[in-house]
C-alpha cells in the first residue's frame, strides 16, 4: 500500500484567496470537521509531493488563531501557509508584488498612560525551512508580473485606510521595518508555534497602499490579481519545499548493524557488542568468545 502524501495547510481569509489557491489543485475532496463543521478542501498540487489542505477561515485574529490550532489537530499538516492580500506601507512595494513574511509583528500591544501609548511588541519570526525554500524558489524570479519582498509585516485587528492616522504613524515610529498590513497573521503563527513543530510562512499580495485610495483601488480589481499572484508564490514555494524525512529505521533493519551472525547453526552471542565494521578503532579493546572456542586454542 502506498504511503499517504504529506500535508500542507493553505489558510485564507477572504473567499476570493480561497478561490485563487484552489485553480491550482487537483482530485479535490471536500473534508468536514466532525465536531464543529469546519470545512475544508484537500487536492493534490500537480508537480509536488504534496495534498494541500485549503481552509477560508475568515477574518480577524481570535477567528485565525482558533481555526490554524483547530487545522493544526485536526488534519496534522508538515507546514501552514496563510495566503491572500494586504496594504502596503513603503512606497517602493507596489500593488500587485508579493511580500514573504520575515517575521510578523502584532501591533496592538501596549498600555495607554498619560504619556501616551506604550508599546509592547510581540512578533514571530518566519519558519527557517520554509523561508529557505521561499528564497529559493522565488528570489529573482517571481512567477508573476511584480516583484517579490523577504520583509516583516504588521497585523492587527483593523483596515487601515489612511495613511497620515495616529495608528500609521505609530507602525512608522515602532515597527518601521514592516512593508505591509494586514488583521490575521499574528493569530495564524502564534497557534503554529504552540503547536509544535509544523512552521507557518505568510505569503501575501498587495492590493492597496493603506491610505485613502483603497477603496478606489478595490474597485479597479487590485484585490484578485494580488491574490493571484500570492496563490503563484505559495505554489512556487511549495514546488521547491520537500517533506521532512520519516523516521529512521529500527537499528536491526539495517544488515550492516547488529551482531555478526555465524555462518554456521553454532550459537551467536547477540548480548551487547561493539559493531566496529567499516571504521577504525584506536585503543586497547577486551572482548570474549561465547559457544566457540578462541582461534589458536589447541585444547
């Protein structure tokens, strides 16, 4: 019987994400939670070792974090991917390219005192295996019409539509390395790290700057472009990921391990040994024979 392809987990927040992920699968399956109803759709990425799991989770960051946790136990992917749109916040990102997420920033954080508003950061850093294979698959060579940013982004439970607000001034002064915004990715990779080992990689395309022309930019179609091009990123990512390895096999499947076996029916000793074949061994060695008798022992 064939082993079961690996898992990768697609997560989406808007329905048009969902559709852009979902032209690019194959011998799709409709999958039901059985408690809550969650929905999701597996199929195979042609060209890949791998079922993609696709699940529209909605929006904001409570509702991301407790769907991820809930696909993280219930269909156990290698990796999470969260896939879909976001604002840009530098002017040399343009609508349509895509930004891999290097670490991901929560922007709410902080305590309000007479002074004003005092931060208090959290962030999460890119999977390292995951943001190796999205170097290499698409640095230099994006698989759509726009350019491909390895930058941090900020998440936060708003739209932001102006770029002159106290809360874009803000994401300047303390987080002003982000290149983009968007509500849910905090949620997503702060449920992937207390999962365990599975990485999180967010992938997103900018459909608007943040400021006062979203709307306008919205209506021009920016929206299912960027969400094309972030759905080519995730594919090219994963055309390149391979899965982790299986665990290593017993030490006694191996023929070269274990104690040597007699070529005879004479009994072998299979206590504990030291399997020295193939190496060289340097220093004073003690050893006994058991059921046979030592070469050169004439009695």
């Amino acid at each position: 019987m064939p082993e079961p392809m690996p898992t990768v987990a697609i997560l989406t927040a808007l329905s048009l994400e969902y559709e852009a992920v979902l032209k690019h699968l194959t011998h799709v399956e409709k999958l039901t939670h059985e408690r809550t109803g969650t929905r999701a759709r597996r199929g195979k990425l042609p060209g890949t070792p791998w079922h993609v799991a696709l699940v529209d989770m909605g929006e904001g960051t409570l509702t991301a974090a407790t769907i991820t946790e809930r696909v993280m136990t219930w269909l156990d992917p290698e990796a999470v991917l969260f896939v879909g749109v976001a604002g840009g916040l530098k002017d040399d990102i343009g609508i349509g390219d895509v930004v891999v997420a290097t670490k991901v920033y929560a922007i709410h954080g902080g305590k309000q005192t007479p002074d004003g508003f005092l931060n208090r950061p959290e962030a999460w850093r890119a999977s390292y295996r995951l943001e190796q294979a999205a170097k290499e698959a698409l640095r230099g060579k994006a698989p759509f019409n726009g350019k491909v940013h390895f930058k941090p982004i900020a998440a936060g439970d708003v739209v932001l539509a102006d770029s002159d607000s106290e809360l874009a001034q803000r994401i300047r002064t303390s987080y002003n390395d982000a290149v983009a915004i968007e509500m849910e990715s905090s949620g997503v990779v702060h449920a992937v790290s207390l999962a365990g080992e599975a990485g999180a990689l967010i992938i997103r395309g900018i459909s608007d700057k943040a400021n006062a022309d979203k709307s306008a930019e919205d209506a021009r179609g920016s929206q299912p472009q960027a969400a094309a091009n972030a759905a080519r990123a995730a594919v090219a990512v994963l055309r390149e990921l391979q899965p982790k390895p299986t665990a290593p096999q017993a030490r006694d499947s191996d023929p070269r391990e274990g104690p040597f076996r007699s070529s005879t029916d004479a009994p072998t000793y299979s206590g504990d040994h030291l399997d020295l074949r193939g190496s060289t061994f340097h220093g004073p060695f003690t050893a006994k024979s058991v059921g046979q008798r030592p070469h050169g022992d004439g009695q």
